[in-house]
C-alpha cells in the first residue's frame, strides 16, 4: 500500500458526516487495543565510517508483526474526545535487497517502534443504522521512538546488519467502530484502522558481518505503519443503559355512517357520528382514512362512483367541523366488503355505508 493511497483513504474516512449527534462518552475512560502490523518497506539511504554510500535503491522489507495501545482519555459528552496514548510496534525482516532484488540469503532482525501520542477523536452518531454500532475518526501527533535490532541480510559467508534507534516527531489517523456491551455499563468492545508514521530515522550504528570491524554510520529509514486492533474501552463514570419506553399504540377507532338507498346524502344520525369521529381526532390520531361502499343492487359501475360520494360527503363534514384535508385519505370501495354477504341485486341497509377509520 503506497504512502499516498494510505492518505487519501485516510482522508475519505475523516471527511465522514460530522454534523450527526454523537453517541456521547463522558468523563474519564480508560482503552486498550492489540492487533497486526503492517510495516511499509523501507528505503535504506546514507554514509558507513570508510565504506561511503550504502549505495542507491537498497530498501528493507518486513513481515507482518503485532502492535499495541493503551490510552487514558476524556470524553466530553458532545462526541469529541482527547486522549494520551502510548503504543508498541513491532515487525520482522522478511528480506533487504536493492531495486525491488533480494539479496542472497534471509532477511534478519527486528524493527521495533515505541511511541506517545496525543489524539483527538469524534464520536458519529448514526441514529442506530449500524445496528448500536458507532463510527469514529481521529488524528493524533506525538513522538515514536524507533529500533533496528541487527535488521539486514545474512548469505552464506557474508552480509550486513543494521543496529541503532532513533526518534522523531510522528503522526497517525485513525478510524474505527465501537460497541457497548449492555451487561457491563461503560464497557465497550473497539475496533480499529490505525495509520502511523514519523518524519524519519537516522541508525547510530553499522556492522559488517564478514569478519570486520563494527563501524559507525548515518543511516535514514522509514517508519509508514498500518494497524489494525481490536481492544475495550471502560468509561468510569457511565450510567447503566436504560431501555426506552415503547411509544403507547393508539388503536385505530372505526366510526360507521350509514345511507339511505342510492343515496349520498347526510341524515341528522350521520351528522352526529361524523362529530364523535372529528372529536376523536386529538387523541393521537394523525391519518383519518373514509371508506365508501354500497350494496349489491344497481350496477357495479354507479355503486362505484356512489360509494365515492358516499365517501366525499363524508370527507366535507369532517372537514367543516375542523380536521384539515391533509390528514384525509378518501376511497370508494363499490359493492365490494360487504358488511352483510347478500346475493346480486339484494338491497342491505348495512352495507350502504362509510366507514370512518382514525390511526
């Protein structure tokens, strides 16, 4: 993984949404996390004592190895949170060559990395999209202290390490997931993406492992890290996790207003049951659906469009005693739902009617 893809993804994950309300940790909080390394190849450039130039395109690769936090933090309730981190890295020689051709022999020692840093990270509140899950971002600087431990390439009669350690200004960027455990109030269980580098290294010291003797040098590498860590994370002072109250399920109330045959028109009884039903409407009710129907006498299509009239007659009475149009939802249903199964043709008082259904 190249330096500047590493940035741009980097930067993609921080130019998350920031705006969301934040699943708030508050006070102080203690984190650990422990996880892989990946330690980016490393150019080997500079002088030995009465050698001269390493030489151009020498570079140092590495094996996977283990990294280590521990950060004690504040969290101040709005998502933001700073923290004081110490870390641990470290990582094996898998081979040293030059332009991108091993040297002959295996690769030897172990590049290790010490370091403390001061993060500052945001809590993203995805209003529980992610299933509790919450997304972070930070950004941390410090110093990192880091270590070649007899790092280079051993032949069958010759070759050359590079001991020494060297410290430097470092920076990281940091995204992850959160996830609180409901049995243990303030516990979470993290999970992490870590980008670490510094501003680079000189090694003190060179030695030749063909019978010569140690001699000193002036030796730049590199330090590009790429973590990933599972860990927790304890708030001290958090409350136990309450479950809300379920909202109260308001019942849907069906008022039924009954026609003369083949008729649309409102009698003084309907009147009064279209009142009780726009009564009804301040209880928590924010859809009023008005359903006509008819019974089986006439034809189908004029018991369609009766049943709308039906419905409509309905729809302005409701609307003259004060419920707004927007909650109204008017349908005319013909001959079908009969509240009464009749035959073709068969005039049923019961089934000339509108129902009015508050949700």
């Amino acid at each position: 993984m190249t330096f500047r893809k590493t940035l741009l993804a980097a930067a993609a994950v921080i130019a998350l949404p920031m705006m969301a309300q934040a699943q708030p940790v508050s006070g102080l909080y203690l984190g650990a996390g422990f996880g892989g390394n990946y330690l980016d190849k490393s150019g080997l450039t500079g002088t030995v004592e009465g050698s001269g130039n390493v030489g151009t395109g020498v570079y140092q690769d590495f094996s996977w190895g283990y990294a280590g936090v521990l950060s004690l933090g504040w969290g101040y309730g709005n998502g933001l949170r700073t923290e004081i981190e110490a870390s641990f890295r470290s990582n094996q020689t898998s081979e040293q060559g030059r332009n991108s051709t091993a040297f002959a022999g295996s690769g030897t020692g172990t590049a290790n990395s010490y370091g403390a840093m001061l993060n500052v990270l945001y809590d993203i509140d995805v209003g529980g999209m992610l299933g509790g899950l919450t997304p972070y971002v930070g950004l941390g600087a410090g110093y990192v202290w880091h270590e070649y431990d007899k790092v280079g390439w051993r032949g069958s009669a010759t070759g050359e390490v590079v001991s020494g350690n060297s410290g430097a200004f470092a920076g990281q960027a940091i995204a992850g997931l959160s996830m609180p455990i409901a049995a243990v109030p303030g516990l979470t269980v993290t999970a992490e993406y870590r980008f670490m580098m510094t501003a680079g290294h000189t090694m003190d010291q060179y030695q030749n492992l063909n019978g010569g003797a140690v001699t000193k040098s002036d030796l730049s590498v590199d330090n590009k890290n790429h973590s990933l860590l599972l860990g927790l994370r304890y708030a001290f002072n958090a409350a136990p996790v309450v479950a809300a109250a379920a909202a109260p399920v308001v019942a849907a109330r069906t008022y039924l207003v009954f026609f003369d045959w083949s008729k649309a028109d409102l009698t003084d009884r309907a009147r009064q049951i279209i009142g009780e039903a726009a009564a009804g409407r301040g209880q928590g009710v924010t859809r009023i659906e008005v359903n006509g129907y008819t019974d089986r006498s006439g034809p189908s299509d004029y018991n369609q469009g009766l049943s709308q009239r039906r419905a409509h007659a309905v729809a302005a009475e409701l609307m003259r005693r004060g419920v707004p149009r927007n909650e109204i939802v008017t349908r005319g249903f013909g001959e079908e739902n009969n509240l009464v199964p009749t035959a073709d043709g068969v005039r049923e008082p019961q089934n000339r009617r509108v129902e009015i259904i508050l949700k």
